[in-house]
C-alpha cells in the first residue's frame, strides 16, 4: 500500500513538529540514517533532536519524492521564481 493510500495520524505532541537547521546522514550495509540538530552559534556541538533510521530502498524513494517534488511540485503550488 503506498503512503498516500493510507491515513496517517499525526499525535498532538508531534503535531508542532522539531525545527532542524542541520542534518547528518550515514550509510550502513542494510540502513540509512538520518540525524536533524539544532546548530546555535554559541556551541561547538550540535544537538540531535531526531534520528530517522531507514532501509536504504526506502531512502531512495525519499530522495526521489523530495527531488519530484523540489523540481516540479513546488514551483507550480507556490508559484516560485528563479531571478538570476
């Protein structure tokens, strides 16, 4: 069943989501994971607020769907312009 067939339900504490301004992503043999922080300029570090871990077929679908949807989806619902 594809994603879109299916109700997703989305629980009041995750509803507001987690605001990421940096991500790391490593490659096992079977998995991909996928690590969002928070960077703030006063600390060396950065704090994992999420790790998504996910088959690496998975990962390509997410990559293509990201893609499809950065280069043909986005512009047409939003009406963006590239000014060069």
């Amino acid at each position: 069943m594809c994603p879109e067939e299916k109700k997703f339900i989305v629980k009041d504490n995750i509803r507001d989501g987690i605001f990421s301004n940096i991500f790391k992503i490593y490659r096992k043999a079977d998995e991909v994971i996928l690590d969002f922080g928070r960077e703030a300029p006063e600390r060396e570090d950065v704090e994992v607020k999420v790790r998504v871990v996910m088959t690496v077929e998975g990962a390509r679908s997410l990559m293509e769907l990201i893609r499809d949807f950065v280069e043909i989806e986005a512009p047409k619902k939003f009406k963006v312009s590239y000014v060069a």
